[in-house]
C-alpha cells in the first residue's frame, strides 16, 4: 500500500480506537475525516500537513492515520 501522500490528495482519517484519547485525530467528526494534502515535508514522507475539509483547519498528520481516496491532479 502507497502511503507516500502528494500535495493535493484527499485522504480520509482511518477509523480510531476509541481507547485513544488526547489526539488531535480523534477529534475530528465523522463528516470532518476528509483532509486535503496541502503540504509535504521533503525530510521526511510520514508526516504532511493537511486540511480539514470540514473546517478548514491545518493540522500536521501522519500518513499512518489515513488511506488515499483521491489522486491530486497536480
């Protein structure tokens, strides 16, 4: 499985357990789980920034916490 994000992917939050707490993910509503890749980090290919489509909000997430849903077209 591709995990290496590219600015412009939609990427949807996996489900969580609900025995984590005190994550930013966590959080997230179910109709917020979409997160738009507006940033990569060239040091290192775990982590990008993104942004919740729900709220606009910019968090740093790691692609651990998500599965591809769209290609960007960039």
């Amino acid at each position: 499985m591709n995990t290496d994000f590219k600015v412009g992917d939609l990427v949807r939050r996996k489900p969580v357990s609900k025995k984590l707490t005190n994550r930013p993910y966590t959080a997230l509503q179910e109709s917020n789980d979409l997160v738009l890749v507006v940033n990569s980090l060239p040091a290192s290919k775990r982590f990008f920034y993104g942004n919740v489509c729900g709220t606009g909000d910019t968090h740093l997430w790691s692609v651990d916490q998500f599965y591809l849903v769209s290609k960007g077209c960039l």
